[in-house]
C-alpha cells in the first residue's frame, strides 16, 4: 500500500469522525434537557378552587323530584352516549355492556341473556331502583368499585334523569315514576283554643310598673 491510498483512508476516517463529531453537537443543542430544580417527579394534583369562586355546588334533589322532569325525548339523545357499549331495545344484543331493556327495579347483576358481570356487580347485590341507577350514573366507579363500566359518568342532574326516563319507558309495562312528598301543611289550633300569642322581641323595653 502506498502513501497515497494510506492518505485516502486516513481522510476518510477524519472526515467521519468530524461529520459524527458535529451531529452530536448540534443534537445536543437542540434536544438539550431541561434539569429541574430540585430532583424529583412531578405529580398532577386536582387544582383547588379559588378563594373567591363560586363555592360549593348546590346539594344533588332528590331522584322523584328530577324524575317529574324528565324528558324521555332527552333522555334518548343522552343514550346515544351509551350505545357503543349497550342497547335499550326489546331482544337488543348484549355488547362490551349488557342489554337494558326493562333494567328499573331488574335485579342487579344477573340475567341479561347471559352477560359476564363483574364480580364488583354481582357482590352489590340488590335492585336497580330510580335512585340507586341515579347514583351509578353520576359514578360508576365511585359507587361500584370494581365495575368492568369505564363511563365517567353524568354529573349534571338533569341529564341523569332524562335517561332514566328514557331507560324506564324501554319496558312493556313502565314501572311507575315514585311520587314526590307533598309538603307538611302547618298544624291547625285546636277548637275553642287560642291562637298563639307572638314572642315579644328580645330588645323590647320592659313596661314601667303602674304608678301607686
């Protein structure tokens, strides 16, 4: 091998290196990280509200009182939502959830032409009344730890209630909406009784005693 080949090679080794050498300064300076502060993982916390906000939201009514409301009409385009896991018509298929034609007052967790539940499902026991599917579709998971159900949920009241109604008019027979309580009328005297006399108020001043 003469000095000429021997120069080629050297040269093209040199020229590699330098072409490796300058890819990996200017991938450095492009992708350079970003050290924290202080060493350690950032963990995504729930933002608290602020101070002067709106407060707290207003306590939930109970499920006769939204049932009075309900629109079924809403409550069908609320199922929407629902139907790429579950159908609401008479014989419908069961898919990754279970047919619910007919599911109010239906017993929880069985029957439904042979859908797998959960394990969670079947050890809750119990009946699918108004409230308790009232609860379920606010949290599914919250209420029933363990469901194989990955719905977040419905948080507005209303939107909850329109889909039970719907879901409640899926049945031959509609199992009745429960009745909201009438209000307490005020007692009533006694006949012959008195009415009672009103409380004087705290800051009232004493009367002066008849002069003798």
């Amino acid at each position: 091998m003469n000095s000429f080949e021997l120069n080629k090679i050297l040269g093209a080794l040199l020229a590699t290196v330098l072409i490796t050498l300058s890819l990996n300064i200017g991938a450095s300076a492009l992708f350079a990280p970003v050290k924290p502060a202080k060493p350690g993982y950032d963990i995504a916390v729930k933002e608290a509200a602020p101070a002067g906000g709106s407060g707290p939201a207003e306590p939930s009514q109970p499920i006769e009182v939204l049932l009075a409301a309900a629109s079924a009409e809403k409550g069908a385009a609320a199922a929407k939502q629902c139907a790429a896991c579950h159908t609401f018509e008479k014989g419908g298929p069961n898919r990754v959830g279970p047919n619910l034609y007919d599911i109010v007052n239906h017993e929880r967790g069985t029957g439904r032409a042979g859908f797998n539940f959960s394990a969670a499902m079947k050890a809750k026991g119990g009946t699918w009344t108004f409230d308790e599917l009232n609860k379920f579709l606010k949290d599914p998971r919250g209420y029933i730890p363990g469901t194989n159900m990955t719905f977040a949920g419905l948080s507005r009241d209303s939107q909850r209630a329109d889909l039970i109604e719907y879901m409640r008019q899926q049945a031959e027979k509609p199992v009745e909406k429960p009745q909201v309580a009438a209000a307490p009328a005020p007692a009533k005297p006694a006949d012959g009784a008195a009415p009672p006399a009103a409380a004087a108020p705290a800051n009232a001043p004493t009367p002066a005693p008849p002069k003798q």
